[in-house]
C-alpha cells in the first residue's frame, strides 16, 4: 500500500500558495548545495544526497512528477500539489495549498530515507507544517 506525507503551507507559512516548478526549484537549490558539499569534503556527495532525475509526465498538468532513480537501492518518489478546504479555530473556511510525497508499493527503505529528508528540507525551506509517514506532525512555522 502506497505511503503519504504532506507539507500543508498553513497562515503561519512562508508562502500560501505553491506551484509544481518552485517545487522543482527548491530541488535543483538542494542539489546545488549538495554539490558544494561533495567539493567542500572532496567526495562525489550529490550523486548520493540525490539520486534521482526529476520527471514530469505529460498528463501531468503541473501538477505531479516524480524522481526516479537509476541507482539499485532507490526506484521511485512521486510529488504532487493541491488545495484543501479546511476549518479552522473559529469555524472559518479557507483553502490550504499543500505538496504530496508518495511512495507508490514498489518503493525502497532507501526511498522512503530520501523522501523523510526531502520533506523536511523542503518543510523547512516552505516554513510549513509536515505530516509525516508515520502520522507525526513536525512544525517549521512560527507558532503562537
């Protein structure tokens, strides 16, 4: 069965609303300093903080891709983004804009690493509330 975890972008977020392309943008910053990293420690450390290639599907809308991975120990991570409706304290309705990790069946324990690390890299990055695999709730937003 396949795993979720969400990044909801709540008010106390750094942004309310999020598209697929600054998703990707945030991936090509991590790669970027993963490759400063590997230069830094003299070892080929982004082939191993990234293993994937970032893949979008035609009848994807902007809306989902995936990274895919050529190395044996990772396969596959799919991202998504949407919107909710959500109530809050005061029974006021607003749409939340949130991104969607999956790890389809045929994922790996490397897979399932990497997504953990990727969420809360981009969690933090959003300053958003992260939903994790295991239902725990991680906050990278100021809270009152």
């Amino acid at each position: 069965m396949a795993e979720n975890a969400y990044i909801k972008l709540v008010p106390g977020s750094g942004k309310e609303t999020i598209s697929l392309d600054e998703v990707k943008e945030l991936f090509k910053y991590y790669q970027e300093i993963t490759t400063k990293t590997g230069t830094q420690v003299d070892w080929g450390y982004e082939s191993q903080a990234f293993p994937y290639e970032m893949k979008e599907a035609a009848d994807s809308n902007g809306e989902w891709m995936y990274l895919q991975s050529v190395f044996d120990r990772y396969r596959v991570i799919l991202l998504g983004i949407g919107q909710e409706k959500v109530v809050d304290d005061s029974e006021n309705e607003r749409i939340q804009s949130y991104v969607q990790i999956t790890l389809p069946e045929s994922s790996t324990y490397g897979d399932k690493g990497k997504a953990n690390e990727f969420c809360k890299f981009l969690a933090k990055k959003l300053k958003a509330e992260l939903h994790l695999f295991n239902k725990r709730v991680m906050y990278y937003y100021p809270r009152k």
